[in-house]
C-alpha cells in the first residue's frame, strides 16, 4: 500500500519558540528577553511611536472674509451713499445687499425698495441689443438687468437707488430694471445714474 504524505507542521506560534534552548546554550529565560528586545528594536526601526497619542491643537478653520461696499439709501428722500459689509464685490452680491439694508437702513435713513424684493441681477454684455458706447477708457461694457418684485410699482427714487448703487461700478454702463407682477413682467426701462442727479443728497456726487 501507498502510505498518504503527513502534512507539513505549521510554523511553531512564538510561545513554542520562547520555550526552546538556543543553540549557543542560552537558557529559556535568557533566549525570551533577548527576543523580546528584539521585537521591540525593530517596532522602533518601523518608526511607531510607543509613547501613545500627541495632541497637535485643534483642527485649523478657514474663515471666509467679506467685503465692503456702498450702497445709495435716502435721507430726506435724497441719495446718500452707505459703507456695508457685503459677502463679495460681485454685483448681485451689492445689489442683494441694498435690499437687505433697506429692512433696517439705520439713523435718519429711508429707502424706497422696502417691500421688495430682489428675484435676479445678471450681468450682459452692453450694446447687444441696441449699439455699442464708444468709450476709449472701457472698451468693455456691462449692462445689470435687475429684476424685482414688489405690492406696488417701482418708484423713480426706488429706481434711482438700484441704478446708482449699480453704477459705481466703472464697467456696468446701465441698468435695466424689471418688476414681475401677477400680470406678468413690467419693463421699467433701461437708465444710467445720469437721470437722477437731481436726487443727490447736498455734498454727494452721483457716478454718470
């Protein structure tokens, strides 16, 4: 008969080998401390730390900062400018902001787009629709079409405050304004801040 093979023995576990005589005569307490020494000089030489965990301080935060702007309100139904905080320079940011400001416009202040709000401001290229300005200065024109929403229509001083607020902007050349209605969208036209230097509040200079 064919005798099966015997299966090769696993690996002695490391209690097996700790019991055995080393062959240069080291006695089994001897042939364990030196194996132990050795596991631990390689778990340094592996670069774990045995001394537990280090606290490094709190985990860093990154922190968005906001910009300022200025945003036309009235005093004594004249357009006067007011420094505010806004969450960026861009366009719909400031315009958002005016609207914002004019729930709580501060000491002797007012404004006319109270009860409105603002939908949308985008920016477009100007002159798409009807001719191009010629200005050597900024060959490149925006026009911001705003488009609010409100119980009653848009007055001129309202108007007058988006418009101008607008147009400290050097590269937005006019603003057209939309009012949405239950009827429907109402065009209130296309204007630059030029139209309402005759609401500009003493010592206060209106951008064109």
């Amino acid at each position: 008969m064919t005798r099966l093979a015997r299966p090769a023995r696993q690996a002695a576990p490391l209690a097996r080998l700790v019991r055995l005589v080393w062959p240069w005569g080291m006695t089994r307490r001897a042939s364990a401390l030196v194996l132990a020494a050795s596991v631990l000089a390689g778990t340094a030489s592996c670069g774990v730390d045995a001394t537990g965990v280090v606290d490094a301080g709190p985990v860093p935060v990154i922190s968005a900062r906001g910009s300022v702007a200025s945003v036309y309100l009235l005093r004594g139904e004249r357009l006067s400018p007011k420094q505010v905080a806004v969450a960026s320079s861009v366009a719909e940011d400031v315009m958002r902001t005016l609207f914002e400001v004019s729930k709580q416009p501060g000491p002797g202040l007012t404004s006319a787009v109270t009860g409105f709000r603002l939908e949308q401001a985008a920016l477009g290229r100007y002159g798409v629709d009807g001719g191009v300005r010629n200005d050597p200065e900024n060959p490149m024109g925006l026009r911001l079409h705003v488009i609010v929403n409100g119980p009653d229509r848009l007055s001129r001083t309202g108007m007058a405050q988006i418009v101008c607020t607008a147009r400290l902007r050097e590269e937005i050349w006019a603003v057209k304004i939309t009012q949405t209605t239950p009827k429907g969208p109402l065009a209130l036209g296309e204007h630059t801040c030029r139209e309402y230097h005759d609401l500009a509040a003493p010592n206060v200079n209106l951008p064109p």
